[in-house]
C-alpha cells in the first residue's frame, strides 16, 4: 500500500531517511507505471486518487535532485 502522506511530504522537500535521488526514482518509476497501466489498459494498481497524488508530487520530487 502507497503511503499517501509520505509521498504528499516529498512535493514539499527531501524526506530524512529517504536520499533524494531515491525517492525521486521511485515516485517517477510508480507515476509511470500507474500512466501508462491506464493508459494502454485500463488498468490501474492503485486507486486513482492515490496515483494522482503521485504523478503531481512526480515533479518537485525530480527538482529536489535536478531533473
């Protein structure tokens, strides 16, 4: 299960215990996923909200590290 609180965190900075570079690959890697499951399926893995919250937060996560 997503923690959704943990992932809303990451759109507002670097978590302690997560490097940057990490956190920042894993929210990109799952926004993608999630995308392109729905996009070419229908199909998704987590609820739609939650994936949401996952593809807007994608972004500043990936400015915390330079992308």
């Amino acid at each position: 299960m997503l923690d959704v609180e943990r992932v809303t965190a990451l759109g507002n900075g670097p978590l302690e215990d997560v490097p940057d570079l990490e956190a920042a690959q894993a929210i990109i890697c799952l926004a993608s996923s999630e995308l392109e499951a729905f996009g070419t399926g229908g199909a998704a893995n987590i609820s739609e909200i939650t994936a949401s919250k996952a593809i807007v937060n994608a972004a500043p996560t990936a400015e915390n590290v330079g992308v």
